[in-house]
RNA sequence: GGUCGGUUGGCCGAGUGGCUAGGCAGCGGUCUGCAAAACCGCGUACGGCGGUUCGAAUCCGCCACCGACCUCCA
C-alpha cells in the first residue's frame, strides 16, 4: 500500500508525498455545483480531475469515500444583508418551487456528467438535507466565541479568529492587508468586520427557502455547508479537499476558519486545486458570462463552436493538461484533440489485431513504469497520455511489421493500455452510431465486396460512385492493404 | 493597489541545469487506378535584459506583458 503518489497540497504549496491518515480508507470531500443553471465546461474540470484522482486511489487499492456535495441553498449572490440565494432567485424568475430548480439541475449535471464518463462520488449529500448538522456547528462556534449574533442572523468573528490562529493559512492573506485594502460596502451593518461570513441569514420575508433556528427562520451560510458535510460523512478530519482554484479564498479559507474552531484543526491533511478552463485566455465563468455548457459543446449549438464536440473530446482536452494549468479553449485545440483522441484509439483497437512475433523489440515494463511515474507525479496525466502516445507508435510500427512484440510483452500491453486508458483516464471508445449492428455490417460487406470486384475489373466508374454514394450518407471508406474498412463519420 | 501564478516552435501543451515530451497543423515519403485513410520520416522553441555556472529555456535579479483571487463563480 506504500505508494509513490505525490500531491500538490495547496497548504504547503509543496508536492507531497500522499499518506492517508486511516490507511487503506481515504476520506475525499470535493465542492460540487450550485445547482441553479446548467453545467458548462468550467464544472467538468473539477469533475475530471477529482475523477481521475478517485480512479487512480482506487486502483492503488485504497478505500475511498469520495463525497462531493450539491449546493442546493445558502449560496448568495454577494454577501450584503438582503443578498439573494441563487436558487431561490432563480425559482422566483421562473416561477417554480425552489427544490424544482435543484431538482432539475442536479438530474442535468448527472447527465452531463455521466456523459464525461465521470464516476458518480460515493455520496452526494445535500446542503438543505443537513440544516441540522449546519446549526450545530454554529452553536459550537458561537459557545466557542468565534462567532455572534446579529440582528437573527449569525457571523463567523474573523478578527477574533485571526488573534488565536491564522485567517489566510491556505491562500496566503494576510487579514490587516485585506482589511486595508478593502472599503466597508453597503449594507454590511450587521457584521463588525467586513470580512465576516454568515454561517446561518436570517431570511427576508420574501424568501422562500427557510428553516426555523433558535436565531431566527432562516437558512444557513454558505462556506458552513462544506464543513458539516464532510464532517458528517468523513469525519472531523480527512485526507484530501478538492475543488476549483476560485473557491481557495475565501470559501476554503473560511471551511477552515470553521473547523478549527469548532474541531481544533483544519479539515484536511491535503487541499487540491484544479485551475480554470480560459477563453480567449480569460476564466470561463458564469460571473462573466462566457462559458458554454456542455449541452452546446455536445450539440454544438453555441456561436463559438464551429461544430459539436463529444464527451470524449472534451475529456481528453481536460486530460492533456495538467489539472492545475489553465486550459485556454479554442476550436483548433479542441480539433487537435479529437484527431489525437481518434489516433489513440485506433491505435488500441489495432493492437488487438497484432500477432506477436518471435524476437521482443519493445519495453513494456519500462512504459508501466514511466506511466504510473506519470501519475504519482501530481497527477500529471498529460505526460501519461505522451508515453501512452509512444506506445501507440510502437504498435503501429508493429502492425506495419517493423518491430515485433514477444506474446508475454503483447498481453502485458493491452493490459497496461487498458488500465491507463479506459480504466484511469476513463477514456471510452467512441461510440458509432450504432455501426455495429449485424445489418449494417452485412450491407455495407456486400458493398464493399463489389466495389473490391469492380477495382478487380478496373471499373473505376463503379468504384468511385459506389465510393462517392457512401461518403455523401457520412461512411468513409478507407482502403487499405488487406482490403478497405468503413467507418461512420458525423 | 495587494497576494499568487503564468509567458515554450504555426496552434495546443509537458518538462528538465547538460541526454532537446506528446498531440494538431505543415513538409517529404510509403501505399493506392486516383484519392482519402493509414503508416514512416522531418521541425532544435522556451517573453526581454543582465547575473550565477564549464554549461540555463530550466537557478537569481530587474523589466515587459497576460491571468486568477481580493466576501457571485468549478
């Protein structure tokens, strides 16, 4: 179980050597989606990336409860007095009960996220399903004397805390600085400070989402909900927090602020922070209105795409970054990812086709060993994809006869390939519109032997129109040295 | 303004003090009736200016530009 994976912890801002605490069980909490519009291709960064840390854990044979939260209340649209919940603002637009708006969203981010082929977490859990768990907690803070009470509504004491302990300990502010620099904004007389957080709002008379507390009927704050979430279902203290690098402050900043008061020590051993998806080298992100949702990336209904991209494309896209780059996104890179994506494939598929030879030309073990190097260091799944690029080059090299694989080394391949591949990267064939089925391949065979027949006959008039007649109903033809193939193209 | 990060060949994107990822595009070739596809081969790039070093794209300093966060955001 002794592994060499090693982890950037936001904490330390050092790669780290990954040691769970409860060995073989690893406790994995990730901030999951607000569910107030629908998922765009900023949220299937954290959802990959987090994905493939879960996958890798579990093939290092370790126990993980991954358990990644859906926001379903308390997250505001600013932090003013009358500040108002996405989701409630969102139900009044459209008219509909505010759990119908979770409801919806959260049906759609599983659809999209299946789609990526991202594994489900081992729990989902709710923001609203844990009000009690959330008042709890602020009960300690404030018996504690970190947080106080105003006007019904509740508010974590950042100057306080940052007497005792270090408000900035993960994102490196320094409170005086912040305080400095920052103007009180309006509406903020409720707090003492304006860096104060609500752990629990007291809610408007126009609110819909409320729950009774001793403070007032309400609902609770945002960061708070994170914190008694993982504490309900990994405990006070786990290994690894994950989420977006805009969450790091203050979202996570405060999750500590709150734990360590509440459980004498911050939540996690490791924090990791996936970067943005770019366009045009700015953050795609609902703030600015420039993100396109995974819908229109499937569909390809979004004036910036010249046309649809699958789930796989945008997966390996993702996965040919490392997690904490930007990613900039771009027609041309999204191409050049598709045709990468497509040879990997074809090259796999390939490899079963390969017989082995007599003579070994080819290292597998040295590949093994430089993919799992790949992944211990910090995830880096793009370097895995090159060497699973080299590998690609041997067995095409292979298939054309100039280098030959031993039996042992062939089965050790597609072994290998299929762990780092399908399994790890979570990569899936693509799917051919349902190509395989025995009708259309009795056809098109039959086609395809006569067209083989005219070319005997050196009919090319028949060939080519039997050829053209198949490309204009979107089957490409691809001769080669033991006859042609056929593929179905979009 | 503060904090942090980035600047790599036509594009995307890794990485390391010397052994110069990978993908896409491009060029040349093989194959083919022609084409497409496929395959093979080819590209010596690291923002600017200094410094350290036998040697720096990789370390240090300065400058320029870009971005993220600074109580909405994955």
């Amino acid at each position: 179980m002794s592994s060499k994976l090693k982890i950037f912890n936001t904490l330390s801002k050092e790669k780290e050597i990954f040691k769970p605490s409860r060995a073989p069980h690893v406790g994995l909490y990730v901030c999951g989606p607000t569910v107030y519009g629908d998922p765009h291709l900023g949220h299937a960064r954290p959802a990959i990336t987090f994905d493939l840390l879960f996958r890798y854990l579990q093939h290092l044979g370790y126990k993980v409860r991954y358990v990644r939260n859906i926001t379903d209340v308390g997250h505001l649209e600013n932090d003013a007095d009358d500040g108002d919940d996405k989701i409630a603002q969102k139900a009044r637009l459209e008219k509909l009960e505010p759990m119908e708006i979770v409801q919806y969203y959260t049906e759609r981010y599983h659809t999209y996220m299946n789609a990526l082929n991202v594994k489900s977490p081992s729990i989902e859990p709710r923001a609203s399903g844990h009000i009690i768990e959330q008042l709890a907690i602020v009960e300690s803070i404030i018996d504690k004397g970190f947080a106080y009470e105003s006007n019904g509504s509740v508010y974590f004491d950042v100057e306080r805390y940052n007497k005792e302990y270090n408000y900035g300990i993960l994102s490196g502010r320094v409170l005086e600085d912040l305080l400095r620099s920052t103007r009180a904004l309006d509406g903020q007389s409720e707090k003492k400070s304006s860096f104060d957080f609500a752990l629990w709002k007291k809610a408007a008379p126009s609110h819909i989402m409320r729950w009774p507390s001793k403070y007032s009927d309400g609902f609770p704050g945002w960061h708070l909900e994170c914190t008694a979430m993982a504490t309900r279902y990994l405990g006070k203290t786990f290994d690894i927090h994950g989420g977006g690098m805009d969450l790091l402050f203050p979202h996570h900043e405060c999750e500590i602020a709150q734990s360590t008061v509440a459980h004498g020590q911050g939540p996690a051993s490791y924090w990791m922070h996936n970067n943005m998806v770019t366009i045009e080298g700015q953050k795609m992100g609902k703030s600015l209105g420039n993100f396109i949702t995974l819908e229109e990336f499937f569909s390809g209904g979004h004036k910036l795409l010249n046309k649809a991209w699958s789930p796989m494309t945008i997966r390996f896209f993702i996965l040919q970054a490392h997690y904490r780059s930007t990613v900039d996104f771009s027609n041309e890179a999204l191409l050049a990812a598709e045709k990468g994506l497509n040879r990997l494939m074809e090259g796999i598929e390939r490899l079963n086709n390969i017989s082995p030879g007599l003579r070994n030309d080819y290292n597998v073990d040295e590949l093994e060993l430089k993919c799992y190097d790949a992944l211990n260091d910090d995830l880096n799944s793009p370097v895995l994809i090159a060497h699973l690029f080299d590998a690609v080059k041997a067995i095409n090299q292979a298939y054309d006869g100039k280098l030959s694989f031993s039996k042992e080394n062939l089965d050790k391949l597609r072994h290998l390939i299929n762990l780092f591949v399908f399994e790890l990267l979570g990569l899936k064939t693509i799917n051919k519109n349902n190509a395989d089925s025995d009708v259309l391949n009795g056809v098109l065979s039959l086609i395809l032997n006569i067209r083989q027949e005219a070319k005997n006959n050196k009919d090319w008039v028949t060939s080519d129109k039997i050829r053209i007649g198949l490309a204009s109903l979107g089957i490409e033809i691809k001769d080669g040295k033991d006859g042609a193939s056929w593929e179905v193209k979009k």
